[in-house]
C-alpha cells in the first residue's frame, strides 16, 4: 500500500510551532507555580489555624484553671447555690465562647482539608470530638457545681472529676494540634523542595527547548540569510554567476529560487546589454571610420576641384591667348590676313571643342552624358586625332611613329567620344613622357588602337588607379584635368569596348631603354 508523502512544514508553521511550544512551557511553569502557591497558601492557612487553636487551647486552659479555683472557694466558703452560679457563670460563658471557636475552626478546617487528604479530614474531625467531650465535662460538672446541694464532698468530687478527665483530654488536644502543625510545616516544606524541584526542570526544559529551537531553527536560516545577503552584494557587484540551493520548498528556498532565475535573467540581460554595447561600438567605429573616408574624400574632391578649375583656366587660356595674338596681328596689318583667319578659325575650333569636352565631362559626373553610336571607320578617326595634336607634339619636340596605310576598319561608337579618347591617350603620352621624346601609335584588324611611349613608365602601386577619376601618377609630371584616362575608360566600356595598360614594355616592343608604357583601347567591329 502506498504512503503519502506529506508536504514538509513550512518556515512560518515551523516557527509558529516553536513559538507555541515555548509558550506552552511558559504557561505550564505559571499553572505549576499558581498551583503550588495556593497549595503553599493552603496550608499556611491551615498552620495560622492550628496555632490560633493553640492559642484558644492556652485561653480554655487558664479559663480552667480560674474555674477550678473560683469552684474550689465557693465549695470551701459552703455558699449557697446561687452565689456558686453568680460567681461561675461569667468564667463558664467565656469557656463556652471558647468551644465554640474551637469547634467552628475545626469544622471550616475539616472542610478545607479535602485538598489535604482523607486522613487530614479524619485527624480534625478527632480533635473536634475531644473538644465535646471537654465541653460535656465541663458542664456536667458546673451543672453539678450550682445544683441545689450543699453537699461539700459531693461537690469536691464533681470538681475533681472534672479536673482529673478534663485536662487529659485539653492536653491530648494540644499535643494533636502541634503535631499537625509540624506536619503542615513539614508539608509545606516538602512542597518548596517539589515546586523548586519542578521549577528547575521546567526550566531546564525551557532553556533545553530555547536552544534546540535556536541551534536547529534559528540559527540555520540566519545562515541562509547570510547567504541570501552575500548574492544579493554579488548582484551588486555585476556578478551574476550566483546558484543558491534551493531543495528546500520553504519561505526562504522559494526565495532562493527566485534569487537564482533573477541572476539568470540578469546575466541574460548583461550578456545582451554588452553585446548590444559592443554591436554599437562597432557601428560607431564603422561610422566614425566612413564619416573620416567621406570627409577624407571630400577634402580630395576639394583638392580636385581646385586643380580642375586651375587646369581649366590654363586649357581654356592658351587657345584664347592665340586667338587674341592673331586678331592684334590682322588688326594691325598683317602681311597675311587670311592665314591669321585661318589661325584663328582653327583656335577657335578647338576652344569649341574643348568646352563640348569639358560639358561632357561635368554630364559624365551626373550621368546624363549621352552617347550617339553609329558606325565609324577607325583610320580616318586615328588620323583626325593625329592633325589635332601635330602642333602639340612639334612644340613638345616628339616624334609620333604611326603606320603608313592604316588598316581599314570599322568600329561602333560614338565619332566624336572615341576621338576624343584617342586624343586623350597622345596628350596623355605627351604630358608624362616628354622626356622620352618618342612615341608610336598602332592600329590592329581587330579594332584595337595602341599609344605606346619611351617614358619613365608607370610605378606598379599606381596602375590600379589611373583610370580613376582625378587620379594622378605620384612621380611628380602630373598635368592636365586627370580626368583623361578615368573618362576614357568610361566611354570605351559604355560602347562596349575595353582599356588596358601595360608598363614597363617588354623589350621586343620597347622604343628604347626607358620603361615605356604602353596604354590600348580595342573598340566593338561595327557594321560594313
């Protein structure tokens, strides 16, 4: 069959019940001591009595004794009756007084003594009977005293019979009385050993009872506590690693419990926080790393647009000069007007054309360049770009080696754009290797056009960013917008085509002993 495991007491049953049991003792001690005082009180009572009968035994004693002598005169003197009976009545009211107090006292201690025993009730109620028959004695014999006898020897013997049986019986009832008396006191002093007896072991039973619920209630939940108080400082201190044992399903266990599913839930909570905290210092680092990019961009955006807006004047103010210098010289006479018109019409042009230029440029920056494809032969192309730099590669003392008959081949692209690259890469050669003074031009079957020069080259950790917008070599010739190769490969892989650069030339196809660098555009074929 099986048990119920009953549930185990709680903290509050646990102390309600050790409270109870130590007021259990409390009252119990009192009961004890409430009970031996009335029982102390009892027979104190019961002492106080005895002596006062003592004391009434010592009156009756004298009173007998006063009797015997005031009868023994009168029955001397032969008085007559009636003196007797005058001279005995006062003595013999005040011994009758006597007897009765003797008997009243004995019979309120015969009814107390329930609590004293059977044999306390028996021993009074003897004592009581003696004190009758004192008091038959003593008046038969002063009934026989004032008796209209005048008989004195009659009388002497009524009066020595009275005194011969009555002091036996007042003595046998004195002696009664002290000893009840020393039992009572006896009693009562048995009673204070028992009730100190008993008031130690109550006592002892309290103290023993105080300690068991110190050292095995008390004292173990103020160390639970102390434990309770060191997690909750732990917690304090961000110390969440806290496991409280919580077998126990009391007050305080629950309270472990809950102790321990809230460190768990605060180190759930640190454990987001810190990474929330680390997640956000790594937005912020990455924020504050692209905000330095941007503002580091800006600051070259700043840099380019003031070098651009330096190299636009400078474009923009050589075609303009020459113009300027022909219309001084025709205007003053010059020998050969139209050679000065022809100048300036040919300037002029080409101030046009670079403004178109520099319109796409800025177009190429918001993406709304557009580009007119159609059909283009590249050998006529290649030599419009060839007359177009004829005078800037004289002024720069270069020689242009390009082939004689240019193959015939047909791309597709935007004319103008694609002459303008072409021309891009000759100035291109011309600004940054110059002092090669050398530079060829190819044009292959497959639509491919190469400007390669005998310059110094191009340094391996600038290749990967000259076609960049702006972007200029490190090596000090910079010139120009930087925008010619960046812009280059924008139109050429708009229209399908490619840009490569190669440096330094390989040896079999170097134009002397300098680096070179060789840049080639290949272009879409186009329709026949």
């Amino acid at each position: 069959m099986l048990t119920r495991r009953l549930p185990p007491l709680s903290l509050k049953a646990r102390l309600g019940l050790a409270a109870g049991l130590l007021t259990l003792t409390t009252l119990l001690t009192a009961a004890m001591v409430v009970l031996g005082m009335a029982q102390v009180s009892d027979r104190l009572d019961s002492a106080l009595a005895a002596e006062r009968r003592l004391e009434e035994y010592a009156a009756l004693s004298t009173q007998v004794s006063t009797f015997i002598v005031v009868a023994a005169e009168v029955i001397q003197r032969g008085q007559p009756p009636e003196v007797r009976a005058e001279r005995t009545d006062t003595i013999a009211a005040n011994m009758r007084r006597t007897f009765t107090r003797l008997r009243a006292g004995l019979d309120a201690e015969v009814t107390s003594a329930e609590s004293l025993g059977l044999d306390a009730q028996t021993r009074r109620a003897t004592l009581s009977l003696s004190i009758a028959r004192m008091e038959a004695r003593f008046a038969q014999a002063h009934d026989g005293l004032i008796s209209a006898t005048d008989d004195r020897d009659r009388l002497r013997a009524y009066l020595d019979t009275f005194a011969s049986g009555f002091e036996p019986l007042l003595a046998e009832a004195v002696n009664e009385e002290k000893r009840l008396r020393r039992e009572i006191l006896t009693g009562i002093d048995s009673l204070r050993q028992r009730l100190t007896s008993v008031a130690l072991a109550m006592g002892l039973a309290a103290l023993l009872l105080c300690a068991a619920v110190y050292l095995g209630l008390v004292r173990p939940q103020f160390r639970r506590l102390d434990a309770l108080r060191a997690a909750a400082q732990r917690i304090r201190g961000e110390d969440f690693a806290i496991r409280l044992p919580d077998d126990r399903q009391d007050e305080i266990g629950q309270l472990y419990a809950e102790t321990n599913r809230m460190a768990e839930a605060l180190a759930t909570r640190a454990e987001t926080v810190a990474q929330d905290r680390a997640r956000l210092n790594q937005i912020i680092d990455e924020r504050t790393e692209a905000l330095r990019a941007a503002n580091t961009r800006l600051e070259r955006t700043d840099e380019d647009r003031r070098r651009f807006f330096a190299d636009i004047s400078h474009e923009l103010r050589t075609p303009l000069t020459v113009i300027l210098m022909e219309a001084q010289l025709g205007r003053q006479g010059a020998p050969d007007p139209q050679a000065a018109f022809a100048t300036i019409e040919t300037r002029a042009t080409r101030l046009n054309r670079r403004i178109d230029d520099l319109l796409r440029i800025a177009r190429s920056e918001t993406g709304q360049l557009g580009l007119d494809t159609a059909p283009v032969e590249l050998g006529a192309l290649v030599q419009d770009a060839i007359a177009e730099t004829a005078a800037e590669l004289s002024n720069a003392g270069m020689t242009l080696a390009a082939p004689g008959a240019l193959p015939e081949v047909t791309v597709e692209g935007d004319r103008n754009w694609l002459r303008q690259v072409i021309v891009g890469l000759i100035r291109n050669a011309i600004r940054h290797a110059r002092s090669g003074g050398a530079l060829r031009l190819e044009v292959t079957p497959d639509g491919t056009v190469a400007v390669s020069d005998n310059g110094p080259g191009i340094a391996p950790g600038d290749q990967a960013r000259i076609f960049d917008r702006f972007a200029q070599g490190s090596g000090g010739t910079a010139q120009g917008f930087g925008l010619g190769l960046a812009l280059a490969r924008w139109v050429v892989e708009q229209q399908g085509g490619t840009i490569a650069v190669t440096s330094p030339l390989p040896r079999e196809i170097a134009l002397g002993d300098a680096p070179g660098t060789k840049i080639s555009v290949r272009l879409p074929h186009g329709r026949a």
